[in-house]
C-alpha cells in the first residue's frame, strides 16, 4: 500500500520523514532538516520546529526509527534510520541521572533488606513471638486439637498428668493459657500448639516405659510454649503467605509446617526440659532412652492426621540429643508418679475406647 | 495526503510476523532476570513480550505499537498488593478465627466476600483490558475503553452466577453477552468497536456437549455406585479384582471425557468465529478462522511442549496463544484514516495489578 516511505538524507541534511501528528491516523509526509537545536519539518499541514531536546528515539521497524516527543505522547516521526540528528538522540524511557541513583539505590535497599531478614529473621521473629495476643493463637490451638480426635476422659490419669505439669511448670511461670489435652491415638507423639496447647497422643504413653519418659517428653513441649516457638512459626507462615501473595486462611495454619520447629528452637526446648526436670528433682535420662528406642525403631506408621506423623519426624532423635539429657540426668532422683498415679495416666483413654485399634499397638 | 483514505479493498488487511524462536530469546532473558531479581523485573518482561508481539503485528502494513512500560506495571501491582490481595488477606483470616466462635457470622461473611470476588474478577478482567487496549496504539492513534469496569463486575457476577445456577446451561449465553458488554465499551481512535455476538448460533453445538457431558456423568456414577463396595461395607473378594474395577472406572471417565471434550471443541470454535465474526471496529470487520481440528492441535502441542521440555516450554505459551489468534484473524473493510480522530478517553495511569493478582492475563 502506498504509504510515504523516509529517504536517506540529502546533501543539504535534509530528509523526508513520515509524521503522525497524533491528531487522526492519516501520515504526512514531511522534510525534515536540522535547524540549530531544533528540527524544522514542512509539509502540506505542517510547518514547525521541534527542540531537539524533546525527542526521544523509539523503536525500530522496517518502515524506519521512530521518533517520540517528550512534550506529546502520540506524535510520531518515522525517519530513515541513518539520519545524523537521530543519532545523538536519548532512548525512549531511558532514565536521568537521578532516576537511575534512585533505581539503584532501591535495589540495593530491597536486597540488603532481603538479606537482612535472612540473617536477623530469627531473632526478629523470636522477639516478636510473645508479643502475639493469646486472643489470636487460642482460636488456632482449639480448632487443630479439635480435629486431631477424640480426647481421653479418663479422670484420674488427666489428674497424674496435670501433676506432672505443675511440678514442671509451676502456676503463673508460663504466661498466657496451658491446656493439656490426651488425644486417643496410636501416634506416638506430643506436640505444642498455638494458644498454649499441648497434646499428648496415647501412642506415646503406650509406648513409654515409665512416667519419668512421659514427663521428659512433658518437659520438652512445655519448653516450646514457655519459649514462645510455636508463635515463631505462625509469624513465619503469616510472612511467608503475604510474600507469596497467599490469601487463602484455611492454608494459613499448616500443622506440618507449624511442627517443623528450627533446630535452634529444639535444643532452646531441649535446654529448658533438662533445666525443668531437674528443678522437679527428676531424672533426664528416662527421655534420653525414650529418644533411642525412637530412633532404632524402622517403621514410621502414618498418623491418619494430616501433617503429623511419629516422634521420630517431628522431632528429629540424634545420638547427640539423648547424650545431652543422659550427662544432665540429676543423680537420685526422686519417682515422678506412684504406682496408681502410672496406672491411671495408662488407662486415661480406657474409658472411651470403642474399637479395638489398629494392628500393633 | 494519504492514498489509504476511503479506498475500498475486501483484501486481509491484518498480518502477523512474529517467529517462535525471536520470541523463545525475548522469554528466555526475561526468566533469567525474572529469577536474578527474585521476581521484580517480570514487569518489564511482560512490557518486552508485548513489545515484540504488538511491532510483529500490522494493521494496513503498518506495525502496531506498544506504549505500556514496566513501571506502571509495578505500580498496579504494589497498589493491587496493598488494596486487594492484603485487606482479601485479613479478612479471610478474619473469617478462619470466627468459624471457631461464631460460625454463622463467619458463613455471612463468606456470602459477602464470594460475590465480592467474583464481581471483583470481572472488574479485573475489564481492567486489563482497558490497558492493553490504551497502551496499543496505530499511527499514534490510542485504543480506549469508556468505563472504569465497575458496571461490567456487575454483570459479571450477576451472569456468572446464573450459568451456575443453570448448572453451565447458559454458557453460550453469558459468555456472548459478556464478550458483548466488553468490547461495546472499546474504542479505537474516534472509531467505535462494536459487538454482536449471538448465543442462539451456538447454543446447538453447546448442548451437545453439555448433553453428553450429563449422560457421561450419569455413566459415571451409576457404574461407580454398581461396581464399588458401599461405604462402610468391608470390601470383599481379592484386592486385585477390587483394583481392576477401579482401573476399568477410570477407563471409562477418561473415555467419557474426550468424547466430552471433541463435542465442547466444536462449540469452542464456532464460539471464537461467533465471536470474532460479529466485531466491528468502525467499517473495518474482523473474522476468524478457527475449526476444532485447530483447537485440538494447538493443545497437543501445548503439552507437548510443556511436558518435553519439563516445563521450560511454559515460557513460550504466550506467543503460542498470541500467534494462535492472530494468525488466524483476518480484518477487511474500509478505513478512512482522515475520519479515524484521536482517542478522547482518559487511559489509566497503572498498569494491569488487580488482573496480575488473580493471574489471568495470557500475555
């Protein structure tokens, strides 16, 4: 079609081009010649100098190198694209000098702060852990206790186990609500959630050989609401939902990831289980054996709970560990429950249970 | 003056010259840098991608242009971020803690914020098209559209929520009249852009898929509910037999979904011709030339794509999707460019955030 096509320049610098004037789409065609530090362009409708200081050089097409101007966002020249002028000319969008510092140092600032949060993230999280309201992490707790199923009832041993707790936190030493909660499942497992929720599975007190193990295990999670670890993670999450731009809040409490403490935060636990045992004038050692026969053991069963499998996974069992609380063990230690108290923490699910469980507990 | 002006011609006026693998280089530097600044420069990747599609593209031998930068783009989405994504944020969790003590409020709620979205969406939708289109420019004359999307979320929510109701019934219907309401809004120039795609051309092709569609889906479950143990009835007989029964259940659903699917092809394509075929912009008309056959082959060759090349192949689908159309459109008619004045309508100053933010633009 014949649209006016750009010449290269003449002798006397002077060219035609092609112009919208960004008025309708019809295109002139005009001559085009340096004038100073302008550019003169005469045609039928069109007699004017442009400051070459308001041009800017687009983008390139076969018709020729297009022209903007600063000062008029639809004008468009389309010269050839050797002309002389066209040269010298600044890039379409291409920034000032104090645009790109700006650019620059903004860059530097959303990197350093990246950084920055990587390196000071736990510590910045760990302050602001305790500062979460028990209003906003109980509601959390509740509804993830909830629906792990069903709680024992058994009067007596919720009693021992209540003992136990006292002695390891007394009244008033943990700020903010404790609820202890003895779920009826073959999971072996503890685990401390939002709001001061600690729950025991029954797996666990099957499995455990005397209270001294039940206690030690006690003492650890109770080291995690004392520590505030289980609100690290839920600031952790929040963080990590609003970077990826997550909104959806049925995502928000993810029991897996709310369980995978960081391994600073499982020995901070570990230090205050020893510290709390012994202060009881209990024996650390009981948990020390616990952790090995956790280790040896080959299989880990799945839970039938989302997100929650056996001590083993939740809580990783190094040889390290056990030797921590094996060396800290004070030496007569005094019995953790009596006979009866041991008997009626095991038979603490006996009242509702209904059918017989799974193959191996 | 311009010999262009008012000269008949029947010929196809539109070309495109873009090539696959000018494109593949363009995605590639944009992932690279995309990933280098943890994904701020995505912004001005989507400028490039639009950049080199919009020149390839020629109205009247003429390239078209792009004047969107990357910007603007940020801006739209740090304001979508703070105005949409983080208010949806808080009272979604909101909405979490009060399912524990007040669950009847909390479902209000919900009957609130679901509409909300969706109305949302359609705003979103309109949005971005506004942008694309006032960020497209030919001969220096803008594209435009006239409202600011509000109306149209509107009818968005209020024709959406009635293909619900009617179980998909209605699709052709919505998805005419919305297309409709969308592209009667737009401008090019002084130019209006006019639509008038009718339903009752496809509704046909439609029901035909719908309808085996709900014959398949009855299939489906009447041969699970007679071949499946019933809940809570221990299973009987070897394990194997039960696993075959599954794998034959499976058979059949996938079975069920491609005769769905070649039936919903048919209707996909004559929806993009109905569509097309039924736009004016001014005296210029627009058609497509889209079969199922296409359709079908474009898709395979998607995953394809997608699935040998472990995923890198995602990096080229929008000018897979772009190329798609816009080798097959064909624009005829008469332009009168003295006629064809500069756009009169204010184009946004953002880029397209909200639409980023429920990620549903193609390129």
């Amino acid at each position: 079609m014949p649209t006016p096509s750009t010449s290269p320049p003449s002798d006397a610098g002077r060219s035609d081009a092609r112009l919208h004037d960004g008025r309708d789409a019809r295109a002139h065609v005009v001559s085009v010649e340096r004038d100073g530090a302008a550019l003169r362009l005469r045609g039928d409708e069109h007699d004017e100098q442009v400051a070459l200081a308001l041009l800017r050089r687009g983008q390139m097409t076969p018709a020729g190198l297009t022209l903007h101007r600063t000062d008029a966002r639809d004008w468009r020249l389309i010269v050839a694209p050797g002309s002389d002028f066209a040269r010298d000319l600044p890039r379409l969008g291409s920034w000032r000098p104090w645009q790109r510092g700006l650019a620059v140092a903004g860059t530097a600032l959303g990197v350093a702060s990246v950084a920055g949060i990587g390196w000071a993230g736990d510590a910045l999280v760990s302050r602001l852990a305790p500062l979460i309201p028990p209003a906003v992490t109980a509601p959390i707790g509740k509804q993830l206790v909830a629906g792990m199923g069903p709680a024992c009832t058994g009067a007596a041993g919720r009693a021992a186990l209540g003992r136990l707790a006292t002695r390891l936190a007394p009244a008033g030493e943990i700020t903010g609500p404790l609820t202890l909660t003895i779920i009826d499942s073959p999971i072996v497992n503890a685990a401390a959630l939002p709001g001061g929720e600690v729950v025991i599975f029954r797996g666990l007190i099957d499995e455990a050989t005397s209270p001294g193990e039940v206690a030690g295990v006690l003492a650890h999670e109770l080291g995690h609401v004392a520590r505030a670890h289980v609100n690290k993670g839920l600031i952790r999450q929040l963080g990590l939902s609003v970077l990826t731009g997550g909104s959806d809040a049925a995502a928000f409490v993810n029991l897996a990831l709310l369980l995978r403490a960081t391994r600073a935060d499982e020995t901070e636990a570990d230090g205050e289980a020893i510290r709390r045992l012994s202060r009881a004038g209990w024996a650390s050692a009981p948990l020390a054996d616990f952790f090995d026969r956790q280790r040896r053991k080959p299989e880990r069963r799945g839970s039938g709970i989302a997100g929650l499998d056996d001590y083993a996974a939740t809580h990783p069992p190094d040889a390290a560990r056990a030797a921590r609380f094996r060396a800290a063990s004070v030496a007569g230690a005094v019995p953790v429950l009596d006979a009866a108290g041991w008997q009626a923490l095991r038979t603490v699910c006996a009242v509702q249970k209904k059918a017989p469980p799974a193959a191996g507990v | 003056m311009d010999a262009t002006s008012a000269e008949p011609r029947q010929a196809d006026l539109w070309r495109f010259e873009g090539r696959g693998s000018d494109f593949f280089g363009i995605a590639l530097v944009n992932l690279l840098l995309t990933m280098v600044t943890l994904g701020i420069y995505r912004f001005w990747g989507k400028t490039r991608v639009r950049q080199y599609l919009w020149t390839q593209s020629h109205f009247a031998d003429e390239p078209l242009e792009y004047t969107g930068t990357g910007l603007e783009k940020l801006i739209g989405a740090v304001l979508a971020l703070l105005l949409f994504s983080l208010p949806l944020f808080v009272v979604s969790f909101i909405t979490g803690l009060m399912m524990q003590t007040l669950p009847v409020a909390a479902f209000l709620l919900l009957l609130v914020v679901y509409p909300a979205l969706i109305w949302l969406l359609g705003v979103a939708l309109y949005r971005s098209r506004r942008y694309m289109f006032s960020r497209t420019a030919w001969r220096g004359v803008r594209g435009g559209m006239a409202g600011n999307g509000f109306a149209y979320g509107g009818r968005f929510l209020k024709l959406t929520l009635f293909q619900f109701i009617t179980l998909g019934f209605a699709t052709p219907f919505v998805t005419t009249r919305l297309w409709n309401a969308l592209m009667n809004d737009a401008k090019f120039g002084s130019l209006a852009v006019t639509a008038s795609a009718d339903w009752r051309r496809l509704q046909g092709r439609f029901l035909l898929g719908w309808g085996v569609a709900l014959v398949g889906y009855i299939v489906v479950i009447g041969w699970a509910v007679a071949t499946l143990p019933r809940p809570g009835q221990p299973p009987t007989g070897d394990p194997m037999a039960q696993l075959a029964t599954i794998g034959q259940l499976y058979l059949i659903a996938l079975v069920v979904g491609i005769v769905v699917g070649a039936f919903m092809l048919s209707y996909l394509a004559a929806l993009q011709r109905e569509l097309w075929g039924s736009l004016r912009i001014g005296a210029l008309r627009t058609e497509i030339d889209i079969t199922a056959r296409d359709l079908l082959g474009f898709w395979l060759v998607n995953i394809v794509l997608v699935v040998f090349t472990l995923g890198l192949g995602v990096i080229m689908m929008p000018y897979r999707i772009f190329s798609f159309y816009a080798r097959r459109v064909r624009v005829t008619g008469t332009l009168d460019v003295a006629a064809l004045q500069q756009s009169d309508l204010a184009a946004p100053r953002q880029g397209d955030g909200l639409a980023d933010a429920f990620d549903i633009a193609a390129f």
